[in-house]
C-alpha cells in the first residue's frame, strides 16, 4: 500500500509540475489574432466606407468618390498612395513597409450598370440612381483595405518584415484595370498577389476562369426617309442584325466551351429614319487564350460580311480582353487552412427571415441558408466567369477566395445580390475575407519556403509562355460605358 501510495504522490506533484510550467504560445497564432483584432476592432468604420461606395455605385473608370475614399483611408493609416496609375485616373497603388518579401492585395470597387436596388428582398431600384454593386466590389474594395491595414500594423510594430501593397483597379466589369496594370509593369518586384471576392459562398479560388475579348463593332451607312425614299438610304442597323444572325449561325461550328454574348449599343433613333449608324458590344470567351483570338477573328469576319452585303462601311473598337486563371495549388492550400480557421458566416434571426424572402424570387435549385457557415473543401470545378485577375496570375503567383457575403443561391449581377450587399451580413461576410487574407500574409512574410515553393510552382505552370495582353496595346477605354 505504501509503495502505490509513494507512486499516486510521485504522479500527482508530476503533473502539478507540468501544469505549472507555462508553453510559449505559436507566434504565428498571436500574430493573426492580432491581425484579427485589429480589423474587428475597426467593423463600424470598415462599414461604413463599404456602404458609401455601395451608395456611390460608380461605374467603370469613373469610380472618382469610391476610388478617393478608400485611398483617404490608406493614406490616413500611413500608406504612401500613387494615384492615377497606368493611365486610370481611378487606379492606385498604394504601399506601406520596405524590402522583401512584396505581397499585394488587388482591391476593386467599379458597380454595374443597370442593376439599381434598395436592400429590401423585392426588387426595388433607388430613385435617380442607374447602377447597383451587383458583383459586391464595394465590399472588395473595403475588405481589402482592411487586411493590408492590419499587415501594416505589424509591419509598423517590427513583429513581420517586408513591404505590403494594395493596387486598386478600376472597371473590372469589363475594362479590364488590371490588365493595364500588368501591362505598365507595376507588378514587377511583386513576390505574391492575393485576392477576393464576394459570393454566396466561402470558398478559395481553385479553378480557372475564361479567357475573353471584347469588342464594340460601329456600321456607317446613309440616312434617309424610311417610307418616301428608303431605296436612298443603307441601314446600319441592318449590318448588325445581320452581323448577329451570322455570329449566332456560327455557334454551331465553335467550341461548345465557348460563349458568345452582345448588346446592340445604338440601333438609330427613328423608325422612319434609315440608321446611318448603329454600334454592337460584343464579347467572346473560351477557357483557352489561343482559341479566344481565333473565333474573335471570325467574328469580325461576320462584321465585314455584313458590311460587305448591306454596302455600309464597318470599323471596330478592342475594349478589354483578359487570361484565364492560372491557379497555384501551393497558394489555395495555404489559403484554405486559413479559411477554415476563420470560419463562415452565422445569420441572425432578422436575416434568416430576409434570406428566406429572397429565396423566394430565385428560379433553380436553392440551397440551404445555412451554407453561408460552411468552407467548401478545396476541390476544382468548371467556372464560367471571367476576371482581369487572369493577366495578373500569368505574371506572379495569385490566390483567392470567397465568402458569402450573398444570400445562399444568389446569382452575381442580379438585383438580389445588389440587395445583399447593403446589408450588414454582407460586412460580416467581408470581415471574414479580410481576416483569411491577412492570416495568408502574415504566413507568406513568415514563411520564405513557401513562396520559394509557390513560384517553382508557377513557373512550372507557365512554361515558356511569354505574357502578352489580350487587349493589344491600346489606351484603357476609359469612355467603354459611355
């Protein structure tokens, strides 16, 4: 009895011993709580810049107010900002810290046009008001900013070494910013990009997207009386229908990958007035670069042809063009275990109840509302969008993510997702991506093999292509709304 009694002591003063003797906390962990912190810390002001830009709803190249806000809010928390950038008058690169490593955060903030709406769960458009954030760049924008700020707190603090970056591109529907971006050079010295975007779903970025080109197509014929003289005249409008109705015969005989989609820009002004101008927006997508330039080229033909057969005269405008997505494993995986340590969303009652109504304009199949609180595994799947975020991954290493800042079941550019982003959900949603950045970057500036190892991946992934803009080498169309 003695000896088990001398044994149980000997234990139990062990275990008091080792119970007494402190573990030295991860750095890594206190690092990204601080990080976590910090951007908490700032939610009210954070949401309010998101919804003056979800107020602003300033299209492409004319972002003048969203633009200036979030550089105030750099420039306000020691960030040195260069505006007007790469030819953009909205575009900035702003950069806090020195020497390696160089991460950048890609910020946009460019609404849609068209797609105005109140935050109510029926359609309702705002009075006097043309756009809507449909595709959440207003929360892009902010989230963003609020992750580099935080980096730079540790920057300042000397707890991380290195330089952090956040480039803010306009027109990202359909301007393509960033490509001017890569183009002028400015990502050159850039060791890693990291990126976001708002969903109805949080997920890390694990497939492509399509390469695409666009083009506006303008037809000059002669004017004249319609009814008293119409054999005087050669419809404009009649080479863009007939310009459309050869390009949709062509469906038939391209990749069943690819898509084509237009809008007749300006058809005339008059029935009883022959069109002696009229202008169609076209674009051209394909998940291979290759493939995209070669049916644009025959698109054109179809435009020459119906030229050629309504005796008008046809010339055309380039207007964006962008790669696919070139994904870096080493990067999602990174990501993904940061993802999953911040978690999805959790809706409060009010908003289950705004979700439910939602769902109730939706056609198809609608998902669960709480989905919002669940990470997708980190699986590739077929993407049919397309992103200037494709010209920066072909010049360094890219990583992104997602996170429902949407109902569950929310198409992007529809008046639901506009509603959803005035919504404070929708912050929340935004803080979890400017976390999962943060935490990225703090393990990247910690962490030196594992950029090593992301860019031995992206050079094996780029092989010898030679980057080359999709756009050509024209000036950013900054009039492309108009």
């Amino acid at each position: 009895m003695k000896s088990i009694s001398t044994f149980i002591i000997l234990i139990t003063v062990c275990n008091i011993g080792l119970a007494q003797k402190k573990i030295a906390p991860n750095p890594i962990i206190l690092l990204k709580e601080q990080a976590a912190a910090n951007i908490q810390s700032n939610y009210e002001t954070y949401k309010k810049v998101a919804l003056d830009i979800w107020n602003y709803a300033e299209s492409g190249f004319k972002e003048n107010k969203s633009s200036t806000l979030l550089q105030n809010t750099l420039r306000e928390n020691g960030f040195t900002v260069e505006a007007g950038v790469a030819g953009m008058p909205t575009a900035f690169v702003a950069r806090y810290g020195s020497g390696k490593p160089v991460i950048a955060i890609l910020a946009e903030f460019d609404a849609l046009p068209g797609l105005s709406q109140d935050s109510s769960s029926s359609k309702s458009p705002i009075a006097d008001k043309i756009n809507g954030h449909a595709c959440g760049h207003h929360l892009f924008g902010t989230g963003s900013v609020a992750s580099a700020i935080a980096i730079k707190s540790l920057l300042k603090e000397g707890k991380i070494k290195g330089t952090i970056k956040v480039f803010g591109s306009p027109a990202e529907e359909g301007g393509g910013g960033k490509v001017y971006l890569v183009r002028a050079g400015l990502f050159n010295g850039v060791d890693i990009a990291l990126h976001w975007h708002p969903s109805a779903r949080n997920s890390v970025t694990y497939s492509s997207a399509l390469a695409y080109k666009s083009a506006k197509f303008r037809f000059h014929g002669l004017s004249a009386h319609a009814s008293a003289s119409p054999e005087r005249g050669r419809s404009a409008l009649d080479a863009v229908e007939g310009m459309d109705y050869m390009v949709n015969m062509m469906r038939e005989h391209i990749p069943q990958e690819t898509r084509i989609h237009y809008v007749i820009t300006n058809g005339g002004k008059a029935p009883n007035v022959v069109p002696d101008f009229a202008e169609v927006f076209y674009y051209v997508r394909n998940p291979e670069r290759a493939l995209v330039e070669s049916i644009f080229d025959r698109v054109v033909k179809a435009a020459e042809g119906a030229a050629l057969g309504t005796e008008t005269t046809m010339d055309y405008e380039v207007i964006d063009g962008t790669h696919d997505l070139l994904i870096n494993k080493t990067l999602a995986v990174a990501m993904q275990a940061n993802l999953e340590k911040v978690g999805g969303l959790t809706y409060t009652p009010e908003e289950l109840t705004f979700g439910k109504q939602l769902q109730s304009t939706f056609t198809g199949k609608i998902p669960s509302l709480d989905s919002a609180s669940f990470i997708k595994p980190l699986e590739s799947e077929k993407n049919q969008g397309s992103t200037d975020v494709g010209d920066v991954s072909y010049v360094v290493p890219t990583v992104g993510l997602t996170t429902a800042t949407w109902i569950p079941g929310t198409p992007a550019h529809s008046w639901q997702a506009a509603a959803c982003g005035g919504k404070d959900m929708a912050i929340r949603a935004t803080v979890l991506a400017s976390k999962t950045l943060a935490y990225t970057a703090i393990d990247l500036f910690l962490d030196p093999a594992l950029i090593i190892k992301a860019k031995e991946e992206f050079k094996s992934s780029l092989g010898d292509y030679h980057y080359k803009a999709l756009l050509g080498d024209r000036k950013p169309a900054l009039n492309y709304r108009d």
